[in-house]
C-alpha cells in the first residue's frame, strides 16, 4: 500500500488532479483493495488432520484467495464433506459473477451430512476483477469446525469459435426447454449432444451442458420409470451424453492434461473418468440378472471410465478400483463387480479382489461403466400370527410391569424384604419395551431421521443392559437369601443398600454404552433403529448379555441345589406340601424373572415353535414378577383384600 500511494503521489505532481481522483476511486475499489488469504489448508484437495476454524477470525473488508502463491477461488458447487482443512466446508451458492456484473451478494452453504446446505445459506459480496481473479467480502461461518474451501482459477483461454458455438448451442438448449413440453425437451438435449462435432468445448459449457443433462436424466426417470426397455435406452443415452461431453475437455498433447469439477448430479470427474450420484435410478440393480431369486441392492455410485476418442476398451493388465460402500453392508451377502453392457448389468471380466464393511476393490480387465452390486436372501415372509402374538404379549408385559411397579409403590412391605431389584427390572424392561414398541409401529417416520434412529438404539441399548444387570443383581440378593444371611455376617449391610445398588445396576450400562458410542459412533442406527450387526459392533450388547447369563444361570442352580436340600428336611404334612408347591413354583419361574430364558434367543435359529416359547417368556416376565411378589404374597394379598372391599362396598363406619 506505501507503494501505492507513492505512485499516487507521482501521478499528481504530472498529471494534475483529475488523475488524483481516478487513483482513489481504483483504491476504493475492492479489485485493488483487499487481504490476501494463502492458506494452504484451504486447498478443495486437503483433507484435515486437526479440523480448521474459520469463526474464530474476525472478518473485514474483501479477501483475496490463494493455494501456494497461485490464484484460487471459492468453489461455486458442492464440495464433499472433511475436506478444506475442515468438517464443513464452505462454497459459493450462484456461480461467480462476471467483470460487468459489478459487485454482487452471494450465499455460502456448508455441506454435512450428505446435503450441500445443511449450513447456509450466509450472503457475501463476490466481485469479479478485470485481471482474472476473485474478491470476496466474507462473513464469519454459522458454526465452528467450518472453514472457506478453496480450489484453483483455471487459466484463461482464449475466446475462439468453439466457445461460441457451445454458448450458441446452451441458449438454443435453454429457449427449446422453455417453449417445448419436458419429454421432448429431454430427447432434443439427448439428440443434438450426439450430433455435436465440436472437439474441444470450455469447462464452463461442459459443466452448464451437463449439469442439464443430469437434471434431465431425473425426468426421463419419471417418464419412463414404467417401461424397462425405455429406461434402459435412456440411461444408455444420458451415459453416452455424459461421456461424450468429458471427453471434449480433453486437447490432444504430448503432454499429460486433466480437468477437474463437480456438479450436484455428478460426484467427481477427471478427463473422462466420472461418479454418478443419481444413475443408480435410471440404471437399477434389478437389471443384473441372475438364476438366484435374490435382492439386488446398489452398493456404490456408478462410475465410468473410457479412453477418450478411441474404441479400444480391453486392457494389458487388469485395473483395479476402490469402491465406497453408499448403505449398510450384510456380511450374509454377495457383491459382484460389475460393468454396464448395453442393457444390463454384467460381471464379465470384473472380480472382487477384496472387501469389508467399508469398502471393495474390484478388477476389471476392461474400461466401461461400473458399479457394486450386492446380493442378499429374501427374507422370510412375515408371519401375521407371529406379530400379532408378539404385539399381544407385549402390551400384555407392560400391563402388569405397570401392576408390579404399583403395587411395590402402594402397599406396605416387611423391612426385611429387598424390592429394589425387582422395581428396578419393572422400571428398566417397562421402558425398554414400550420404546421399541412404539419404535416399530412407527418405523417409517423415524428410520429418515438417522440421528433420531440412532439415539433411540442408542437409549434401547442403555435400557435392556441395565434391565440385564438388575437381573444379576436379583440373583445375587436371592442367592444371598436361599444360602441364609447369618452365615455370611461379613457382608456390610450399607453394601446391599438401595443406594450403592443402584449405583451398580445403572452405572454399568452407562458405561458400556457410553464407551460404545465413542469407539463406534456409526454402530447405532439399524434398518430398524437398533445396534447395526456390522464390524461385530453387537456384542457390545450380546457380550455384557452372554456374562450376565451366564452368572445368573449359574446362581440359579445353585439355588435349586440349596433350596432341594433345605426340603428334604422338611416333615411331610398337608399344609408343609402346600408351601413345598408354592415354593418350587416360585422357584421355577424365577428361571423367568432372572432373564435365564433369554438364552434360547440363541438357539431358535428360525424355529418358529422356540421363537413362540421365546416370545411368550420374555414378554411376561413382569407378569412373573407380578405373580411371584404380589399375588403370592400372603400379606399383600391381605391388603389386595381390604383395597378391593374398600372399592365395592365402601369404608366401614364406626
């Protein structure tokens, strides 16, 4: 700037004053007045270590970007998320203006959590300076963590004919989808991309033509979504449009050239290899036909690779190609490799080399269109008897947790009885089974709200592991009981306190899920909102489960050996055989109480007698409860008696 103002000052002393007010108009002006940003970090190409910040800087006045002393600009198109150095990175929502266009306000969005902008809209002011550069009036971002991405200016090429026959041919496009119907629309764009000639056309007409090509291939989709041969001559024609188009980005050199950008409908492309985001629509699964009945999902975007301006597809050596997975894969199915051939999906020359959860490399002796099927078994057809017994038996359970939890609250219980596990089970497995109940009754509007249907596995998992442990936690105080307490007087009483054990029997589940959520946050979230079984993500439920069964399973033999014992002794009159009944009664379904059934949840294997067995003891195991402490209570059925006379005939009067 000192420079600038000892030109200022030269200019005045020759030129006179009228100079002197052009000058400071040029000063004013944000093309020669403006900070330079020359972060590389910024760069579209970097992926962040430590994520950058850009709210923690105070903005002011216009901004000038740079990536390693080379011009660059805000993107104008969606940019995929953890790149720019950043978790959220900003671009420019309008395209950039032109030099004529003065200064103008743009919006900026931030992209997460697969929507361009899911943070924006911000404005800004854009103006475009005559030598080929950029300068913004920035504003700080909505949230921290987000940060302005950055990607090199393309150079400046020259104005030729071929650019005006490509701008001729956009506005004849755009005036023939304004005056003519879609579908007509749609096949005039399709026909006179196949008859340009043109070899070389500008990234600005290829990205304008073909982001009007993909916008287009979703409307042929819905007009003929119906017919399969026509959807299938479409796709193959929007393929073709597509390639075609990226191949003129390509000048024959001796050197090596690539052109790089991205549009809403395409994820990436660079000389003529290309990531559809949408295809899959037009070219679906189901067209990879195969002798085995199964479901065919898509398993990533589809992309192309061609080598441009010449028919010779087949390859010396095999290539060979990441492919990220777009949904949750099911290690019980089968992926293929496969390439687009006229009409269908096929896996000749193309193998998977090797694959988990995340990703698969396949090989391909070829270059074509591409895509990762997956195969899976249909599964069973639903069983309406079955659900309707399950949502019986359910509600059924709730009812009388409700009844026990009641009554555990209402009426007066000896000192020396420990309900405190019991109240706990009714509280844990009550919530428990109301929350998946309802979850599934409305799976459909919860399962779009991935954080919502991740949050809800997320408090199912808390509930049904502090459920188990309360579980132990019985079996422990009735193994105590059974064994007599005064052959144990060691044990402190403030131990088996109500306090210290509900410390224990909620804590635990904290932990274990809490410690979950941070080693596998994505664990969360099924199909049908519950823990995803894929990277053994599970047995951070089955595992504390299987422990806690295992125990209670061994406590509850010893129990039956104790309780066996103590019998024998017993004399073998009338009354002593009846409370012998109740208590063998109350013993058994103790298996129930102690969640020992839950075992055979691991052997029903699609059983369908076992999983009715299965269904009918876990689903009441607050009516276990319920039967097994309060009706089978002498005193509290004493109280059950004086509520019920109270009911029908009133207060007695003195």
């Amino acid at each position: 700037m000192e420079y600038i103002y000892i030109y200022i000052y030269i200019y005045t002393f020759i030129f006179g004053s009228k100079t002197t007010q052009h000058i400071h108009t040029q000063i004013q002006d944000p093309c020669y007045n403006y900070t330079v940003l020359n972060d590389t970090w910024r760069s579209i190409n970097n992926t962040y270590s430590f994520p950058m910040c850009d709210t923690s800087v105070t903005w002011s006045g216009w901004y000038r970007l740079f990536i390693n002393n080379m011009n660059a600009q805000i993107p104008d198109m969606c940019v995929a998320q953890y790149i720019c150095g950043t978790v959220v990175p900003m671009w420019l929502r309008g395209g950039h203006p032109t030099v004529e266009d003065g200064i103008i306000s743009r919006e900026v969005c931030g992209h997460l959590n697969n929507y361009c902008c899911y943070y924006g809209s911000y404005p800004i002011k854009v103006k475009a300076c005559p030598d080929n550069y950029y300068v913004y009036e920035l504003v700080r971002p909505p949230i921290c963590n987000s940060a302005y991405c950055a990607v090199p200016l393309p150079p400046v090429t020259s104005t030729t004919s071929t650019s005006h026959t490509s701008t001729d041919l956009i506005i004849t496009l755009m005036e023939d989808c304004r005056s003519q119907t879609t579908g007509r629309c749609v096949e005039n764009l399709l026909d006179r991309i196949e008859n340009i000639t043109t070899n070389v056309l500008p990234l600005t007409d290829v990205k304008t033509i073909l982001d009007m090509v993909l916008n287009a291939s979703e409307k042929v989709l819905e007009s003929s979504s119906a017919d399969p041969n026509k959807l299938v001559s479409d796709g193959n024609r929007v393929l073709k449009a597509s390639e075609k188009l990226v191949s003129m980005l390509v000048m024959q050199t001796n050197t090596t050239a690539n052109v790089s950008f991205t549009l809403d409908n395409v994820g990436s492309a660079a000389v003529t290899f290309m990531s559809y985001n949408s295809m899959e629509n037009l070219l679906k699964p189901d067209f990879f036909n195969t002798s085995d009945d199964t479901i065919k999902t898509m398993m990533s975007t589809v992309i192309s690779a061609t080598l441009h301006k010449t028919t010779n597809t087949k390859l010396i050596k095999p290539v060979n190609f990441t492919l990220k997975h777009i949904r949750e894969f099911d290690p019980s199915g089968s992926l293929s490799c496969v390439y687009w051939n006229i009409s269908e999906w096929i896996v000749d020359g193309c193998s998977v080399l090797k694959t988990n959860s995340s990703y698969t490399v396949c090989s391909c002796v070829h270059l074509s269109t591409f895509a990762l099927i997956m195969q899976t078994s249909r599964p069973p057809e639903s069983d309406s008897l079955l659900d309707l017994l399950n949502l019986v038996c359910v509600i059924v359970g709730l009812v009388f947790f409700s009844l026990s939890l009641l009554t555990f609250a209402l009426c007066q219980w000896s000192p020396r009885v420990n309900n405190v596990a019991r109240i706990n089970i009714c509280i844990s497995l009550l919530l428990a089974h109301l929350l998946f109940l309802l979850t599934q009754q409305f799976l459909s509007l919860i399962r779009p709200h991935q954080v919502l249907c991740a949050v809800i596995s997320g408090v199912l998992h808390f509930l049904f592991l502090s459920g188990f442990m309360w579980m132990f936690i019985e079996a422990v105080l009735l193994f105590i009981c059974v064994k007599n307490l005064s052959q144990i007087s060691s044990i402190n009483r403030e131990v088996l306190s109500s306090g210290f054990l509900c410390v224990i029997g909620y804590t635990v589940a904290l932990v274990v899920v809490a410690v979950s959520a941070v080693v596998g946050p994505k664990g969360y979230g099924s199909e049908m909102c519950w823990i995803k079984i894929d990277k053994g993500f599970i047995w951070s439920f089955l595992g504390p489960v299987c422990m806690i069964l295992t125990s209670n399973t061994i406590l509850f033999l010893k129990i039956i050996i104790i309780l066996n014992s103590t019998l024998r002794n017993l004399n073998a009159e009338v009354s002593q055989l009846k409370q012998t009944k109740i208590i063998v009664f109350k013993t058994l379904a103790q298996f129930v109480v102690l969640g020992c059934s839950w075992i055979l949840g691991f052997f029903t294997n699609g059983r369908k007698e076992l999983e009715i067995i299965f269904l009918i003891l876990n689903s009441q195991q607050g009516t276990f409860i319920f039967l097994i402490y309060c009706v089978l209570n002498n005193e509290i059925r004493q109280q059950y008696r004086k509520f019920f006379r109270c009911l029908c005939c009133g207060p007695k009067k003195h």
